[in-house]
C-alpha cells in the first residue's frame, strides 16, 4: 500500500469512528453524507465516498478538496494537516495509530461541562451548548476568553485540539489550535 492509501484508511477509519458507525450499505453512504453536510456545511456525495471506501471502482482519483472535507469532519482543518499531525506520528504502527482517549460531543447533553488542559499551564472549561457548539465558561493562560464561542466534535487526549468558528466579541475569527506541541494533557467531563 502507497503512503497515500494508507493515509487515506487511516481517514476513513477516523471519519467512521466520528459518525459513531461503520461504512458498509448504501444507506451507511446517504447517511454519512448528510452528517458531513450537517457538521461541515459541505456536500459530498454518496457516489465520491462509496468511491472512496472502495464499495465502487475510481479510489484512486480521489480530489484533495473531498479529502479536506474528511479532514475537517474528523477535526483537522485540512487533509495535509491530518496527514502531517496524524499519520506521520512516530506512534503511527501497524497503519493504526494508537490515540489517547477522546470525548465526542455525541457523548454530551447541552448544559455539560469539559475541562480541559494542556502545556504550559493551561486551562479551559466549556460549555456544552448543543450541535458541537460550546462556550468557553473560564479560562487560565490561554488565547479563548470567557463568553467566547466555538464548534468542535471531539476532544483527544495527547492530541492538539482543533476549534472551528470561533466567535469573539461577535467576530468570527475562524480556526483555533490548542495543544499544538503535545496535545491536551487532560480531558474530565465536568
């Protein structure tokens, strides 16, 4: 297997395990397409991913604007990015990376909190506001301040946390990192 489709696998096991389902049927297709719209505002069809799950012949010829859309279902601004801070890991074995525990927003009812940490010394807790929306509730040492707002779909431990739409001061500044050297060093669901 070229780097490329194992990066590719590496993805498609990440966007399952997002959805919270296996890939399989036809319907698992339309499904899956209607989450991507939902959670990134971005059509893919059901012909490009059963093409890309290899459930139809063209695997191959797969554009690197549909893997960006994967990328960001699963958290990562872009398909480069997933491919340099995922894939290239030295913990990558086997063509499974071992990841730290995650926390998915699917997990929450609006109202939770998420504390989270990372290097050097900082701290947020979020509100859960619903559709992977979340408020931040405090904040010690860190770029987000209180009342700020954000998306995410996943939290993971040891990994950099990606926060897309993040509103200040009812200003859309786009995309956050944090914990970009050595990822978050703990997620507690409050």
């Amino acid at each position: 297997m070229t780097d490329k489709s194992q990066n590719i696998a590496l993805l498609r096991e990440e966007v399952e395990r997002s959805a919270n389902r296996r890939v399989k049927t036809s319907t698992d297709f339309a499904v899956l397409s209607g989450m991507i719209q939902e959670r990134c505002h971005e059509t893919v069809s059901t012909s490009t991913l059963k093409r890309i799950w290899g459930y139809v012949d063209g695997y191959a010829n797969t554009r690197e604007l549909i893997l960006d859309i994967l990328a960001k279902f699963v958290g990562f601004p872009d398909y480069e990015t997933f491919v340099s801070d995922y894939c290239e890991q030295d913990s990558v074995q086997s063509s499974h990376r071992v990841l730290g525990k995650s926390l998915y927003t699917n997990e929450l009812k609006a109202g939770d909190r998420v504390e989270i940490t990372w290097n050097p010394n900082r701290r947020c807790v979020f509100c859960y506001l619903g559709d992977s929306r979340f408020e931040v509730v405090e904040s010690v040492n860190a770029k987000l301040k209180s009342n700020d707002t954000f998306e995410c779909d996943r939290f993971t431990a040891h990994q950099p946390l990606y926060v897309n739409h993040v509103v200040q001061k009812g200003e859309d500044k786009g995309l956050f990192v944090m914990g970009n050297k050595g990822g978050l060093t703990t997620i507690k669901r409050l």
